[in-house]
C-alpha cells in the first residue's frame, strides 16, 4: 500500500498524532570511536588456548618446544 492508496478517514485519523522524532547522528566523533576503543573489554588470551589436552598433546607438548627453540639456540 503506498501514500495515494490510503484512505481518506485513515489519513485523518493518523493527522491527529503528532510525533517527534529525535535527531540522531548516524556517523560517531572520533572522540568517541576513541573512546569505545580504550574501553572495549579485552579478549581473554587463555580462550585461544585449547582446554582439551589428550594424551597425544601431552607427548607432542615437549616436542614442540623442542622445535620452537630451535631457531634460538643458533643466535
């Protein structure tokens, strides 16, 4: 339905209210964005961690630091 198919007794009925809507900026100051990065709640590094350690994990575990460290063993 668009604006020339509404009734005439509709229309005047919807007349009556009056209604005021807020101005309401759609882009944020960059004081702002600044802000709601400084206060943004931090990630929680242990969530990148796998909490599920199996047995193979556990033997590779010593392994892998093994192979890590290898580079710095050569400085």
């Amino acid at each position: 339905m668009n604006e020339h198919e509404i009734p005439e007794e509709l229309k005047q009925k919807l007349d009556k209210f009056e209604v005021d809507v807020p101005n309401i900026p759609f882009k944020k100051s960059l004081s702002q964005r600044i802000a709601n990065w400084l206060y943004a709640p931090a990630k929680n590094p242990a969530d990148l961690i796998s909490k599920h350690w199996t047995p193979i994990r556990i033997a590779l575990f010593p392994i892998m630091i093994l192979l890590c460290s290898l580079p710095l063993m050569f400085f």
